[in-house]
C-alpha cells in the first residue's frame, strides 16, 4: 500500500525575493524581479534584460571554505534547502538520518565553473586548475552537498531533464516516499545559467522577450503580443514527508502531494510538438495517478514560459485534458515576477501552488493585455485573486522534448 506524501517545509532564493515568503509576496502583488543585465556587459547583445538574484548572501549558513568552490546555482540551492528545513522543523540526527533523502537537482549544473576555470586554464595554465571543478560542476553537486550540510543520508540523487527538471526531482521524491524507501526528502531544484554563451545562444534562437526599455513589463505569458521569455535564476526547495510521521510529531502541513506524470514528445529537441502530445501524457498520468476527476482542478500553474507557440500547445492541452472545467479553472503564470528559472523553474512554480493552496489566493498573469484567441482560458490576468484552492497542478517542458506535472491537494 503506497504511503501518503505531504509537504512541511518550503524555501526559495529568486529574483523576486531570497525567501520563499517574500518570492510569494511577489508573486501575489505582482512585482517583477526582471530588470538590466547586470551579471555581464549586455551591451554587444540585442536583449539586455533577464531576472537575476539581488542582495543574496549564503553568509555562515555553510562554511565559507566550502562556498569558495560551490557554483553560485548550488549555493541557491542550499540556501532555500536550509530554510525548508528550518521551516520544517524536522531535526536530522543519527537516529534518522538514514530514513532522509535528498533529490534536488539542476539543468546546468555548475557550468558557470566551468567557464571560469577555462579561462583559468588558458591564462595560467594546467597547474593553476583546483582539484576541487569535477566534483562541484557536475548536475547532483547540490544534492551532495544538501546532504553533507543536513546530515540526510537517505536516498540521493539528481533528475535532470532540461526545464522540466525542477518538476521531475519533485515527482521522484513524492514517488521515493510513497512506495517507502524514505520518511522524508529535501528536494527542488536549482540552477544559474545566466552566462554571456547561453544568453548568445538564446539570442540567437530569438527567443528571448526584447523590450529592452520596459523590463518588467518584457514578459507577456498568453498575450497576443507575447514575444519570447526572460532568463532567469534561482531555487526553490521543499520538504516532502510522509503522511503519519508528519502527523505524529506535530509537523505544520501545507498540503498533500497526489499525483506526478513525465513523457517525452519524441520529436524535437527545442520546439513543443503542436498537438502537445507528451505533455497531455504527462498531465493524464499525474491526474489518474492522483485519483481525481478533471473538473476538480482549481488552478493550473503553467510552463508559461511566453514563446508563441509554448503558451498556444498549454491552452491547447488543458482544453483537451480538463474538458469544459479548463475554462472554470484559474490558469496563472508567475514566469513575469521571477523570469525562467531553467531547470529550477518547476519547483518554483511549485512553490505558487503550494502557497495557493495555504492562502487561498491565486497569483496573476501580469503584463496581460491583449488577449490571444488560440489562448482563450482565465489567466488570472495583472490581479491576484482570492478563491478557493483546493486542487492545483504545476506543469514544465524542457528541451528534449521532457515534459511533467505534479498535483498537490488541500489536506483536509
């Protein structure tokens, strides 16, 4: 019999805040984190915005010995597993140490290490390169080093699957309590990729928002004149837990995790198969696996990454999957408040589920203005809004083709 999982714990480092409570301040007032490039010189590229981390400091929480070779992705990710765990109130020790896991993971890893230590090498030479780049560039270093800084000794690993991975680390550690190799996982994602080559790479692929002049206004999820999505940083982490345990020593719930599906649209490697096809896969699964009925759903966080063709195939599938309760449910993207947070970007949304859920407020799409007929659901347009929330869905895709969703529901 498969245990029931709950949420306890939550933290987040993003450009909308280095909590988890002041990111969903801002997701709720609808006060964008996206603003000029200030991580590199923006000036040789034609956009010249993304959503970047502000004012954060890891300070004593680790030691700074160990930060000196930590990526900055891992030391968001740390960041925001400390504070789920504080929030938690679930003390490690020996005793239990082997019953908790860590799945936290990241689409880029420690690249940014990468990228230094190059240019290390080349200006000093073999010699000069730490000992310390392979084991701290590779994509599980947060879960590693999650674990070292806890004491979690239980199941470890990182899922990787592009801008879904958020959502897949999620999924498997609802997946690793429920069939019950661990009473409780540290898990999220994590990523800081906003490097010069991938800004050029994205430049290139023109897929990038560009107003250049409005930044916070740049990012237009299901407007008509969407243009594009903002990059962005950042993590989110949360403690899964199981059901009874939780109970037992008086944990703080948030809510009950239901359900989780992942597919691959076996088809491109960056653009969305236009039927949608393993993204409905994926949502069907999550939905079945949770045992609910389609006209339950009360608020879908989407990818809602704002590309032309990724917030057309979401409406697209919603529709098919939800029926006539698509067009009941509140649909919000919350990309324009903390910009896309690549392979963090599933936790995050996670996040505006969870908290949803807790507040009984749905955060809002802003810069919404023109509404696009091929995208014709409620997407809590420039307003928060308070409405009951008692089922909510958070939906990712990533290159490759990856797609998932997980569901969480009010404990009631």
């Amino acid at each position: 019999m498969s245990r029931r999982v709950v949420v306890t714990g939550v933290g987040a480092v993003t450009a909308a805040g280095n909590t988890a409570e002041d990111t969903w301040r801002a997701m709720v007032e609808g006060r964008s984190g996206i603003g000029p490039i200030t991580l590199f010189d923006p000036e040789p590229y034609p956009v010249r915005i993304q959503a970047e981390v502000k004012n954060f400091d890891l300070g004593e929480r680790v030691d700074p010995r160990q930060q000196r070779y930590m990526s900055r992705g891992v030391k968001f990710g740390l960041a925001a597993a400390l504070e789920a765990l504080e929030d938690s109130g679930l003390a490690i020790t020996e005793e239990n140490a082997d019953d908790v896991g860590v799945i936290f993971s990241s689409g880029g890893g420690g690249i940014d290490l990468v990228v230094e230590w190059q240019k290390v090498l080349e200006e000093k030479g073999p010699r000069r390169v730490t000992p310390f780049l392979v084991a701290n560039f590779i994509d599980d270093a947060a879960s590693g080093h999650i674990a070292i800084a806890t004491g979690a000794r239980g199941p470890n690993m990182a899922v990787v699957s592009a801008c879904a991975t958020g959502t897949g680390a999620l999924g498997e550690a609802f997946e690793t309590i429920r069939r019950g190799d661990a009473t409780a996982v540290i898990t999220g994602a994590c990523d800081a990729v906003l490097l010069p080559i991938f800004h050029a790479t994205w430049c290139s692929m023109r897929a990038l928002a560009s107003d250049n002049e409005h930044p916070e206004r740049a990012l237009k999820p299901f407007d008509l004149n969407r243009d594009g999505f903002v990059a962005g940083e950042g993590a989110a982490a949360f403690i899964f837990e199981e059901y009874e345990h939780a109970v037992a020593r008086g944990a703080r719930i948030y809510c009950e995790v239901i359900g989780y599906g992942s597919s691959n649209d076996a088809y491109d490697m960056i653009a969305l198969h236009e039927t949608g096809r393993g993204l409905r896969r994926a949502l069907e699964a999550a939905i079945r696996k949770a045992g609910i009925r389609p006209d339950e759903v009360d608020y879908i966080n989407p990818h809602g990454s704002g590309t032309p063709l990724n917030d057309r195939v979401e409406t697209r599938v919603f529709k098919e999957v939800l029926g006539e309760a698509a067009y009941r449910c509140a649909i919000s993207s919350v990309k324009p408040i903390t910009g896309h947070c690549m392979g963090a970007s599933g936790s995050v949304e996670a996040l505006a589920c969870v908290m949803a859920i807790r507040d009984q407020v749905v955060p809002p799409t802003i810069n919404y203005t023109t509404p696009d007929p091929e995208c014709d659901l409620d997407y809590v347009p420039n307003e928060a809004r308070r409405r009951p929330v008692r089922v909510a869905i958070s939906t990712s895709v990533g290159l490759g083709g990856h797609n998932a969703a997980i569901i969480f529901r009010a404990v009631e």
